[in-house]
C-alpha cells in the first residue's frame, strides 16, 4: 500500500489529480484508518473542487489526527468548497492557535510484534499549555483496535516543540488514531 501512496503522492505533485485518486481509492478501500492517504486524498479532492468527497474524507481524518492543525485547515478547505467564509475563518484560527497544541505524527513504524508512533507537539497558542496526555489506538485495516497506549507530553511554553512516541506490543497494526485524555 506504501507504494500506491508514493505513486498518488507524484501524480498529485505532477498535476495528475484524477489518477491520484484512482490509486488513493484502491488504498482506501483496503485500510480507510491510513492518515497519509485521508491527507493526500483530500488535497486532490481540493484540487478537483469536489466538496462532498473532501468533506466526508476530511470528516474522517479528523476522528484520527485530530489535533494536526493540516487537518483543521483541511476542513477550512471543505468550508471553502461550500463557500462558507465564517467556517472558514473559524476553522483556519483553530489550526493557527484554537488548539492550543498541535501533533504531528511522523513516523508509524508496525512491524510483527510491537507498533510505535512517532511525532511532535507545539505550543501553538500564546499562552502556556498545560501537560496533557494523547491516547493512541493502533488499528487493523478493519478498525478494530487492538491496542491502546498513551503519550506523555509536557507543559509547553509559547512556540515551544517536543518530541513524543508511543510504543506497544501488539501484532497486525495497520493503523493509528489518537484522542487527548
């Protein structure tokens, strides 16, 4: 599936949007929890001005990154599609400093017996954020989880980042989502 996902990425970047989402569908089909292929489908249904789509994916993504400014401001994108200009503005000050912290995940690493995500945090508010606690599921490509585990973070200053990850034992993860405690 990684390598659809990098074949989509390129034909989007090449200005191919239509056969990004022809491989971006194939991926979704088989596991519709990956959160780089929600992101990179719903900046080709932008690309496509298809509204429905790219909020019923962006609705998606947000039940799995959450916090991500990227995907607030894709929701932003939605509202714009519809021509909604006071969503919009809310939702584009929710990415900017609404949140209060934004994640980043960047790296998912499954293998046989253990899965890890790996990311940051940022401080993106103006005042100091209080130390929080992100629970992450790590799914199958149906959606049932199959572990849980937390990441601590820390209180932060304006602007300020940290690194997280969060490990657990488990076989067949596919998949990852998040919530704050």
């Amino acid at each position: 599936l990684g390598d659809a996902v990098q074949a989509a990425n390129s034909a989007f970047r090449d200005g191919n949007a239509e056969e990004a989402v022809a491989l971006l569908q194939v991926v979704d089909e088989r596991n519709p929890y990956m959160q780089a292929t929600l992101t990179t489908l719903a900046r080709t249904y932008y690309e496509l001005r298809d509204r429905d789509r790219l909020t019923g994916v962006v609705q998606r993504l947000l039940e799995i990154d959450p916090m991500n400014p990227q995907t607030v401001r894709l929701m932003a994108a939605a509202w714009d599609l519809a021509g909604e200009s006071d969503s919009v503005t809310k939702y584009v000050e929710m990415a900017t400093s609404g949140l209060g912290i934004g994640v980043t995940v960047t790296q998912f690493l499954p293998n046989a017996t253990s899965a890890m995500v790996n990311g940051t945090v940022v401080n993106i508010g103006d005042a100091p954020a209080a130390p929080a606690v992100l629970v992450f599921e790590f799914l199958d490509a149906s959606g049932t989880v199959l572990a849980t585990t937390t990441a601590e973070i820390p209180a932060l200053d304006p602007r300020q980042r940290s690194s997280f990850n969060a490990r657990t034992d488990v076989e067949g993860a596919a998949a990852w989502r998040y919530r704050r405690q």
